[in-house]
C-alpha cells in the first residue's frame, strides 16, 4: 500500500545512514523503486555497510532476497575510532527526518561515542551537514580562518587552479559548469582538494572520475551554470576537523533579504591577476530580490536590453551590490552559504558578474533552492 511504501522508504534511508554495525561481505543494493537510487555509501570501495535488518513490527521493503548479514558489533577499547565515515551525534538527530536511531546494545562494551550521543553515517542529508568544527571564526570580511568552509573543495584542470566547488558527500562535488564543462571529456584532468586554505598546502588530491553537466546548460549565456563531479575514490571520513558536507536548501526556498558568504581564493579585484591567492578569503553579502537585480543589470551601463539574455529569473540569484565586497574572476563555482538555525545551507555558487565590487552592481550566483531536485535526482543516478 502506498503509506505503507513510503513509511518503509524513509526508514531504509534512516537505517542506512544510522547503521551501526558491520558485515564482512559488501552486499548489492538494487533499489526496486523509480527514482530513489541507493544510498552514498553503497559506492564502488570503501567501507560498505549492509542493509539493515528491521526491528520487530517493521517490514523493510526494497532490498532484495539477501542472507541475513553477519552483524559485527563495534568492538570497543580505549582506542577505539568510530568506523571510516561515521560521525557521534546526539541521539535523535542522525536523519534529517528525525527517525529513529538503531543500536546494538552489547552489555559490558562501552559505546563508541559520549553518553546521549550515537554513531551516524555523515552524509549531505546527515546530521553533520553544514557544521564547523573549529572556533574561534573570524567573520569580518578578509581572510578566511582555517576550517570555517570545510565543504569548499579546490578545484584544479591541466593548468593548475581552475574554481572551486563544494562537497555533497563522499562522492560528490557541485560545481559550475562553466568551470569543468572542457573537462567533461576529461575527467581525469581534474583534481579535487578539501579541507584547503593555504594553496601552497593542498593536501590529497582526489580524482574526478565523471563530470556530469546539467542537460541544459548554455556556455553562451552560463544558464543552468552546474556540474557533478563523481570522485574515483571517495573522502574517508567525509567529516573531519577541515572536511564536511554542505547542506542543500529545500527545492525553492529563498534566502532574499538574507547575508550570506562566499569564500574562496578568486581574484582581489578585477584586474589584478593575483588568483589563486594565497589564502582562502571571505565576504558577506545581501541577496536581493530578481526585481532588484534585473533594474540594476538593466542600466545601459551594464546590460541593457541585454539582460534579458543573461540573467535568469528562476535559474539565478543576486547577491552583493556594496562596494569592495563580492566574489571576482577566478571564484567560479565558488559556494554562497547561508546560516540556517546553525547549519550553513547553499543558497548560491559563483557563476558571473559586471567588474567587481562595484556598488549598485550585484554579483550573480546559481539559485541552488531551484536546482535541489535535479541535484538530489542527479546524484543518485551517480552513485547507481
Ligand atoms: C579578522 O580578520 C580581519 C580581516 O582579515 C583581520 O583584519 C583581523 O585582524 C582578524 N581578527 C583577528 C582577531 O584575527
Ligand atoms: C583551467 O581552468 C582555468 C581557470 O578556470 C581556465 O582558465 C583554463 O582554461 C582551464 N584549462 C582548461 C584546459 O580547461
Ligand atoms: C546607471 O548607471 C549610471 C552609472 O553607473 C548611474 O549614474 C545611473 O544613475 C544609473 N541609472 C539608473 C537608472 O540606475
Ligand atoms: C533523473 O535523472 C535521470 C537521468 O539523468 C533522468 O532520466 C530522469 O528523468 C530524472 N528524473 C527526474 C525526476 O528528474
């Protein structure tokens, strides 16, 4: 019945995520139902959960005729870590649907996490998202401080610096499409970096291993200005101290009349060819409204008429208009993140711009609330 089906849905996610135990044997997951592909952790490596079992009065609906998995409890000493990919979370809090949290109890093991707290699976719908773990943040506009965009990813092409991008999951970049669609022949090309701030300090290179456009995007006007990178080998553990996922908006939700920040490592000024600079950068903008932008992108001295052309009313977003202050050549791809309840969501990514920081002119951004279910659809198709 279709209550029933959409009830066990949303539990297989939960399980999936919440797991907490450990089989020897990476099972397969076919998921038998259109458009829900499986889970990010059922990649191709790595540390491969298996599906869950259900609790008792629940049937799970969708996996398909498996022995039950050998079900491996964490074995807990002083040392122990929690497993690649797993984050301590309060109880209640590891699906966003704030479902139910599955433990295997061992009596005489100490669990692996604080008292109230339970391992989670940390992915872009985890509880994790949009989280910093270093402090104190220094907000004032210049100078990032290290650790405070950890889903940033630095992004490079045959050439060196290419954009930047930002970290879905372990497998997932989103980025502009205008800054890896050359690439899309060439995936190989292009390496992925997190958890940077320093560029001389790049740390691991991650591999692309498919560079998927959106269908529609025009290169001529950036409309649709968006691209998956799927990583060959996935970020184990997708949350660490300079490394996490970012949180997507719900489909539609607007963040005008909101201050947000971009970060990155794009130009200082128009034309100064000083990209990538050394150290990673931040700046906080106002997003306006369309009506906003387009008056002040229909100046003769900007677009004129042609505004019409370049600036799309559900595809994009404006944000900035003060002076001094906006994202540069260079910053393509580049994350507008929006602190929402203590979780930073992506309201935008950098796509184009008049000059630079010139008052009254805004910066243009990818709306991303208007992009969440080709993204969510996109990805899962990925991971299959
Ligand atoms: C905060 O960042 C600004 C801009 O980069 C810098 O001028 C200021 O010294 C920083 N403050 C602290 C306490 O580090
Ligand atoms: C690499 O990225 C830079 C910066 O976006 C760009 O100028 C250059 O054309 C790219 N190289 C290739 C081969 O696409
Ligand atoms: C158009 O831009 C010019 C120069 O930036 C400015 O002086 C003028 O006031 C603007 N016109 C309107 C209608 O905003
Ligand atoms: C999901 O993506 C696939 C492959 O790109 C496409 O065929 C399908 O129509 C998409 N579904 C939705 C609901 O967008």
């Amino acid at each position: 019945m279709q209550a029933e089906t959409a009830l066990s849905l949303t539990l297989i996610a939960i399980f999936i995520k919440c797991y907490n135990g450990f089989a020897q044997t990476p099972p397969l997951f076919v998921s038998p139902f259109p458009g829900i592909g499986p889970d990010q952790i059922y990649g191709q490596s790595g540390v491969i959960p298996p599906p869950p079992t259900a609790p008792p009065g629940l049937t799970l609906l969708g996996f398909p005729q498996l022995p039950p998995p050998p079900v491996v409890p964490f074995i807990v000493t002083p040392t122990t870590q929690l497993p690649p990919g797993y984050v301590c979370v309060p109880i209640g809090t590891c699906n966003p649907n704030n479902g139910i949290d599955i433990r295997i109890v061992t009596p005489g093991n100490t669990p692996p996490c604080p008292p109230g707290q339970v391992p989670c699976f940390g992915t872009a719908g985890g509880s994790q998202c949009g989280l910093r773990f270093v402090s104190p943040i220094n907000t004032t506009d210049g100078f990032a401080t290290p650790g405070a965009y950890p889903w940033q990813a630095y992004l490079v092409n045959q050439t060196g610096y290419a954009g930047s991008g930002v970290l879905l999951d372990q497998y997932t970049v989103l980025t502009a499409a205008h800054k890896v669609y050359m690439n899309s022949g060439t995936p190989e090309m292009l390496g992925v970096y997190m958890g940077v701030y320093d560029t001389t300090r790049l740390g691991t290179r991650y591999t692309v291993d498919r560079v998927y456009l959106h269908p529609n995007f025009n290169p001529s006007n950036l409309f649709n200005d968006l691209a998956l990178l799927r990583l060959a080998t996935p970020i184990t553990p997708v949350t660490q101290t300079y490394i996490n996922t970012i949180c997507l908006p719900t489909q539609g939700q607007s963040f005008v009349g909101q201050t947000c920040t971009i970060s990155g490592w794009g130009r200082t000024s128009f034309d100064v060819g000083d990209a990538p600079t050394l150290l990673q950068k931040q700046v906080q903008v106002p997003i306006v409204s369309y009506t906003t932008c387009y008056n002040s992108m229909s100046n003769s001295s900007l677009l004129g008429s042609n505004v019409n052309t370049y600036l799309d009313p559900i595809g994009e977003l404006c944000a900035g208009g003060q002076a001094a202050r906006d994202a540069c050549t260079q910053d393509g791809g580049s994350p507008l993140v929006c602190n929402v309840n203590g979780r930073f969501t992506l309201a935008g990514l950098v796509i184009w711009g008049k000059g630079c920081g010139q008052p009254g002119v805004y910066g243009v951004y990818v709306n991303v609330a208007n992009y969440v279910t080709w993204i969510t659809n996109a990805t899962s198709m990925l991971t299959g």
